[in-house]
C-alpha cells in the first residue's frame, strides 16, 4: 500500500484494510505477530475512513468461480445450445489472450454450467466483448430453458444491459481511449438480491468509478449458468468470470486499486490457498510517468489466517511487499509487516532504468520464527532484505494490486501512468514444492479504477498479469 509521507526509513500508510474486515473462518487458531521495528511519526497522517460492516456476498451459503479465458486453446466447457459449434481463435486476442470466436446463426447461443453453484444471493460477472461495427453480441447468466436472466452487450456501438434480450437499456456508447485493448469492451456486472427480495444489477464498462447503469433483474436468481448469444455478425468474448467473489467495489474516499487474487472477506473469498511459506513474483517495470511521488505503487501480499479471519483496520496479518512509482525514474521500494498499516522503506528512493526487472518475494522462516521480505532489482544488480519476529503460522491467501493514494494527492489520477507486468507467481506450500496461482484463485477486483487503469489478463501459463495505466 502507498505510504503517505516518508521519515526516515518508515511511512505511514493510509488504513484502508478498515475494508478488509469480516469473519471467514470460524474457529481458526489466533495468530500473533511480535513486536516491530516501528517507524517515526509520519510528517502527515491520512483519516481513517469508516469501516464497512459487511457486504451482500458475505451472505452467500457456498461459492464459487467460473473462469474461463481459453489460454488451453479449448472452449472451457461452452457447448452450442443453438447454431454452430464456436471455435477458439488468436485474432483478434484480448492482450494476448485467446478468445471464443461467435457467428450469428439460427441464433447461435453458447451455454456453460460447469462449477455452478446455484440458489446464492450475489454473483459478479465479467466479460471482454469485440464487436466490430454491424454486429451484435450479449453474455449474461442464463436459466435451465437457456434464456438469459440478467445480460450485458454490444449492440452497434452501443453497450446494453437488461433482464433479457426483449428488454435491454442503453447504457452508454463504447468507450474510446481508454487503456483497454483497441475495439474491445470490459463489462463487469454486479448483481445482488435486496432485502425485498429482488434482484437489481449493477453495470461497470471499463471503469468502476461508478456504476454505469443500474437495472432491475427479477429472475436473476433462478441462474443456472451462463450464456453467450450472438444476433449478428461475429463476435469475440472472453475473460470470462462468474463468481460468489465481488470483482466491482465503489467505496468513495478509500484508495483506487486493481488487481488479482481474494484478498477480503465481505467479497465472497471462494477459496484459501494451503499453508504455504513463500510468495514470489516477478515484476517489470516498463515504464512509468509519476506527477507526484509516494501516490502510485505496485504490490504484493501475504495474508495468514489472522487478516482472512479479522483485521480490525489494523493490517494484522497483512504482510505487504512493493514499491512506490516515484518521479524521475525513481522507485521507493517497501513492506509492510503485518501490523498498524505501517510501511518500512527498505533504502529510500533511488533510480532504475525503464523495463527493469525485480523479484519480490515473502517468506515464512518457520525454524527461525522469522519474515523475510525480499527485492532484488535484477537489473542494476540490487539486492534489498529485512527480517521481522514472528510467532505465527504459514500465509493461506495472496493478492496483487496497483494502489493509488487520493488522499494526499494533488493531481488528477489520470496524470498518472504505468506499464508493467507480473509474472512468474508462485507459492510453496508448507513442505512442498513451488506451484503457480492459477486463475480460478487469481480473480480480478477493481476498487474505484478509471478507464485509464487495465490489468490485461491473467495467463495462467506464465502465472501473470499486464498492468497497463495510461496517464
């Protein structure tokens, strides 16, 4: 998370983890963290933000992860329900990423159910779509009779969403200039079940600043998967997810972040990781334009069972490796050591060429009772490392994420632009042997992002991600 102000070798960060709260796992043991070395008051201190109680996909009784990207080159368990079989195609590609290639027939509709679980009271769903002009195509969550129940498109130029296809709502005219790949739309819905018991929909294209639209979906609930339809012409989808996990947040006031993996309770966790006691990924820095140092970084992290039980807003559990993006080619790299929010510089900022390559990794010494935190920038050959007392256990979660700090900042977030990526994820389990994040764990989440923020794909091959920030 971005530090606020720099003093000495600590930061003190803005407590937006008073978010990341909720009880998950009933009866896991506590977990303590011994005491740290603590940092010296920060020059300036950010609000703490009221903390949110809970959320609608908290209440649901099972959940799970539908994800389908086809990286395999195979169709991920979509069959034709009506038309031509679809096929898998290169090109156009969504970053790289393969895409199912859509033909309108008689119609042509595409159904997937696999890793459905059904009867729950809030879902979040995503899709890239390409629509040349002439063409039409609509993905949403479909009934067993293979209609749709709540759905998002394009139609012409134009992004829809609706209960169905006889009655869809204009929500806006297709982005342009945004990060996202040229010709491509990235629609994320969120969908919950009131108190009244009725469904309503909320829309996101290319941005979770706000919802687009907001459209009523009485028969949501009856879900029994999902389903691609195409009215005209061709059409090419995929990033394709359908979740108990909530991938759109709109909390105004809290830090913007984008990233991968399940990191908050409330969201809808689908799954923990097993025990494991080494986190490392490979960041690259491509490049970066900064107005304002110590507003923009780029993490990851570490959660024990501590922080995917309770955290309190105090980060207890939370243990954080990244950097700030600086101005002039600098970068600031730091951690977090799982208490207060508070960051430690590791040497304060200093300059690295564009495109370098560093590996962040997080372990648990458990002979030593002991937090290694880790970067070595490969490219001017700098190793950084810091070590903090621990008496817990092993990690069982993990997230990436960009973080922008609005609290402190004094230019507009579009200003601010970078291009990276994370690859090489990995974890080693307690006792085993490394094994990659695959993208059933790597779900994306989108907190108050702008259209100039776009993580590309997760590509389960090389176990990362694009980060494209276009300031």
């Amino acid at each position: 998370m971005t530090p606020t102000a720099e003093v000495g070798l600590g930061r003190t960060i803005l407590a937006v983890f008073t978010f990341f709260v909720v009880a998950l796992l009933v009866g896991s043991p506590a977990i303590q963290t011994a005491a740290l070395r603590q940092p010296a008051p920060a020059a300036q201190v950010s609000p703490l933000l009221p903390f949110v109680q809970s959320s609608i996909y908290s209440q649901n009784t099972q959940r799970f992860a539908f994800v389908s990207n086809f990286e395999d080159m195979a169709l991920d368990g979509w069959t034709s329900v009506s038309g031509q079989t679809p096929v898998v195609v290169t090109s156009p590609n969504y970053s790289g990423e393969p895409a199912l290639s859509s033909t309108a027939g008689k119609p042509q509709i595409d159904s997937a159910t696999a890793d459905f679980v059904t009867g729950q009271v809030a879902l979040s769903f995503q899709v890239a779509i390409y629509a040349p002009a002439g063409t039409s195509g609509f993905f949403g969550l479909g009934s067993t009779d293979k209609k749709f129940v709540a759905v998002v498109g394009v139609n012409g130029s134009d992004v829809y969403a609706g209960k169905d296809l006889t009655s869809l709502t204009e929500v806006e005219a297709m982005p342009t200039g945004t990060a996202y790949p040229a010709g491509w739309v990235y629609i994320i819905a969120d969908l919950s079940q009131g108190g009244n018991g009725k469904w309503t929909m909320q829309v996101f294209v290319d941005s979770t600043m706000s919802a687009a639209a907001t459209v009523k979906v009485p028969k949501a609930g009856g879900y029994t998967g999902a389903i691609i339809e195409t009215t005209e012409g061709t059409v090419d989808y995929t990033n394709i997810i359908v979740s108990t996990y909530q991938i759109a947040n709109v909390v105004k006031g809290y830090n913007n972040m984008q990233g991968y993996g399940q990191r908050v309770a409330s969201a809808g966790i689908v799954q923990l990781l097993p025990a494991y006691q080494n986190y490392t990924a490979v960041m690259t820095l491509d490049s970066w334009s900064i107005p304002q140092s110590g507003i923009l970084s780029f993490q990851i992290n570490s959660l024990n069972a501590t922080a995917s039980e309770t955290s309190g807003g105090t980060c207890v559990g939370f243990f954080q490796l990244g950097m700030d993006l600086d101005q002039n080619g600098q970068i600031d790299p730091w951690y977090v050591p799982g208490v207060d929010c508070e960051a430690n510089s590791f040497v304060g900022d200093f300059s690295t060429p564009a495109g370098s390559v560093i590996v962040l990794s997080i372990l648990f010494l458990s002979s030593s009772h002991k937090i290694e935190f880790k970067e070595v920038d490969q490219t001017i050959s700098k190793t950084m490392t810091d070590t903090i007392p621990y008496s817990g256990g092993a990690f069982v979660g993990a997230y990436t994420q960009m973080e922008f700090q609005p609290c402190c900042n004094s230019h507009p977030i579009t200003d601010y632009g970078l291009k990276g990526s994370l690859t090489d994820m990995e974890i080693t389990p307690v006792g085993g042997s490394p094994e990659p994040l695959n993208s059933t764990y790597m779900i994306p989440f989108n907190l108050d992002t702008p259209t100039t923020w776009d993580l590309t794909y997760y590509q389960n091959s090389a176990a990362g991600y694009v980060e494209n920030n276009v300031g």
